[in-house]
C-alpha cells in the first residue's frame, strides 16, 4: 500500500509553521483530554490537536474497518494491535481531508469546532498501556564508556556485546508522560572507605539518560519466534524517553544482577507517537558491525534513522542550557534487531509494549547522552548560562528533550519530552 500521507508536497488548510515537528507529514498518534473534559485518541498537525474519536463519529474514516469505539478509548492499544494496514489506511485517510484542496471538514464549521482544538486547549496523556518494558544497550560509545569510568580505559566490552542487543526489564508501572515532575528517590549507595554498611538517603548523583523507544503490537504468542525480515510490521512507532536513573544507587545494586531501583522510579516519554511509517524518508544504513551477528540477527535492508537528539537543562530561575546532541543512528544494534532477539526465544510481545534503545552516546564528547559521560562523573562540570555548574542534575532542574528528522522536503518532529526534578520526600 502507498504511503501517501509522506507525500512531501502536500500542503494543509491548518496553518503549520515552517519549522514546526508536526506537518501534515507526520500525523503521529496520542491520548489527550479535550477542553470538554473527554479523554480521546488524537493526532496532531501544526499547533492544532485533532480528536480521532469525533472524526470516526462523523463519518471521517467511512469505507476502512474499524470498530466505533476504537478511537474513543484512554490508550492506543487497541488501535495499535489491528496491525500497519489500519495505520496506514487512517494515516493517509487524515492526510486527505487535511489537504489543502479538500473542504469536506475545512468548509464545515459544526465539524471543525468538534474535531480541532489548539494545542493549549488539551492536556496529554500517556499514549500507550503499557504492559512490559524493556531497556537495551545498543550504543557503543555508551557501553565503552561506562567500562572506562568504572573499570579501566583498557578494559573492553564484553564479547557478548558483539553478539546481540544486551537488555534488561524494566518497571512499565513508573512510565510517564511528559510534563510529569520526577521526585528524587531514596535508596542504598555505596558504603564509606572502611566500613561495610552501606548508606541510605535521596541519590546525590541523579542523571538522564538520552533514549529513544519504540512501541510494538501484539506480535507473537509464547513459545513463537519473530523472524528479522518481520519484526517492522510489529512496530508502531517511536517516542522519545528520558530513562532517568540514579547513578550513586545503580553502580551499588548492580552486583551481580543489573539494574534496580536506581533505574525503575521514573522513566519519562514523550506523548506523539511518530509511526515507523512517517520516518520512512530517514531511514539510514545500518551501523557497520565489528563482528557478522548470527543469521536471526541479520538485517539486509537499512534498519538505522538519522534522528537528531538534544538535551538541555533549566535551572528553574534561568534559560536553558543545551548539554548534548546526538543522533539515533549511533545505535550499533537496530530496532528490528532488538526485536528479534528480544523473542528469539518465544517471549510474547503486546501491543503497547515499550523499548528503549539505551542510551545514545555519540563519537564526540558534546553528542554523549547522559551527565555521567558529560561531565565524565563529576570531574568536568558543566557551565549553565545562569553561570552556575552541573556535575549531575540538581532539585528543581528541568531537563528537555527534543527529537527530529530534516531533510530538504520535510521536517518531522517528536516534540519535547520534559521533566523537572523535585526534591526527596
């Protein structure tokens, strides 16, 4: 099926400013309450939220198979598990009656008042139920340089590294959307020189960690695998994620297991969902592998996005301060990657289900992707505008993200992802 909502000509009769992440383009997906107090599923050109579930009322999506209810929920679960050829079906139906040519909704004003609403006149939700979530590591320069902070820089990464996307479980009950503030969380760190207890209190070392996260559909039931070539018509598309963590009480807990509570009391996402489909233009080739991955892993077409990243942090009397920019195509191992191997062995993904690439640390020191890099664990602080400096992230800073594809046609935006932190209870 041809994707004609990516038709990089097509102009809207909304107005869209030039540099803006939501062209009629993109037509992401998300979850907001309307000015009416309705919780609906939407999309989004411009500065202007459109209500899915009015638009499906009134006759909008008439000839595509969908249920009445299927845009008048609190999650795009649903929606996302009846697969790419609905996606695509309502993607390019949007793109139509948003045409600049098309009066069917322009030149209707009792339609237009139930269907659109300004961006300042809805509150957005967390977009997706989410059911389980899992964090990779798939940034190489990331990897390397945790194993040179915290061991040595002659250590190497572990062979298995080479072999496959390395992950762990994460907690999907502490996923929020942006906007959401973050309470600095308490836990154990590591006991003084010379003794053996080990101290206790809000973390001193409190840091993001720049991600980006795709959403998958209900792919496979237990014991079946998902084959490579296959795994992108499982995937609905990415989000931004902010997967905070707790430096001091991270490196403590990880012996021997991983990951704990330093990493599971807050993860924050963006709320549009960008589909896999509108990235199409971006695709990139895939990263160039120091060893051939074993043949479930092998991908044969571009797998890898040229999305551009960026951190800032606002102190909250003050501008802010861009800290990093990155790209996702520094990943070594890619999304369907991740997502065959993640099944390889019959787990059962869902839809709604949520992955995060790890963090994204590229080949230069301003394109790391967390202050633990940044300011290589304290010992180069970084200078904000307000001239104040940062080693981790202080109570009541405000940390933006922000994410998005350029070419000479077309711009297509994640938004920003935000959360301000607030001190320990």
């Amino acid at each position: 099926m041809i994707i004609t909502a990516n038709n990089p000509n097509r102009k809207s009769w909304l107005k869209v400013n030039e540099d803006s992440d939501f062209p009629i383009q993109n037509i992401p997906f998300g979850v907001f309450i309307t000015r009416d107090d309705i919780i609906t599923i939407g999309s989004r050109i411009g500065d202007f939220a459109i209500d899915l579930g009015a638009f499906h009322q009134l006759g909008y999506f008439k000839g595509i198979l969908l249920t009445e209810d299927i845009f008048l929920q609190d999650n795009l679960n649903d929606f996302i598990a009846d697969g790419r050829k609905t996606w695509r079906l309502v993607r390019n139906r949007i793109a139509e009656i948003f045409d600049v040519t098309n009066g069917s909704l322009r030149d209707n004003p009792n339609h237009k008042d139930k269907i659109i609403f300004r961006m300042d006149e809805v509150e957005m939700l967390l977009p997706v139920a989410v059911g389980d979530f899992t964090d990779f590591s798939t940034s190489k320069k990331h990897a390397t340089n945790l194993v040179s902070l915290f061991n040595s820089p002659e250590d190497t990464l572990s062979p298995n590294w080479y072999q496959m996307p390395v992950g762990y479980h994460g907690r999907s009950s502490s996923i929020v959307p942006s906007g959401t503030k973050i309470r600095r969380p308490y836990g154990q760190t590591k006991p003084n020189e010379g003794s053996t207890t080990p101290n206790f209190g809000p973390t001193k070392l409190l840091d993001f960690e720049l991600e980006m996260a795709f959403i998958t559909t209900d792919a496979n039931v237990l014991g079946d695998r998902i084959p490579i070539e296959e795994t992108e018509e499982n995937i609905f598309g990415l989000v931004q994620l902010n997967d905070w963590s707790a430096k001091d009480i991270q490196s403590w807990e990880k012996v021997p297991l991983g990951p704990f509570i330093g990493k599971n009391f807050a993860s924050t996402i963006s709320p549009w969902i960008v589909t896999l489909d509108a990235l199409e233009p971006f695709r990139v080739e895939n990263p160039n592998e120091l060893e051939k991955p074993l043949s479930y892993l092998e991908q044969e077409k571009k797998g890898s996005y040229d999305i551009n990243l960026q951190v800032a942090i606002k102190p909250e009397k003050g501008e802010e301060t861009v800290v990093a920019n990155s790209n996702l195509k520094y990943m070594y191992w890619t999304m369907a990657q991740q997502l065959a191997h993640h099944t390889v062995n019959g787990c059962p993904v869902e839809s709604g289900d949520l992955m995060g690439s790890g963090t994204i640390s590229g080949p230069t020191k301003d394109s790391w992707g967390s202050m633990l890099e940044l300011t290589w664990n304290g010992e180069n602080p970084i200078k904000l505008k307000d001239g104040t400096e940062r080693k981790f992230i202080n109570d009541k800073d405000t940390v933006i993200m922000r994410a998005h594809c350029k070419n000479d046609k077309v711009r297509i935006g994640f938004g920003e992802c935000i959360g301000k932190i607030l001190p320990a209870k």
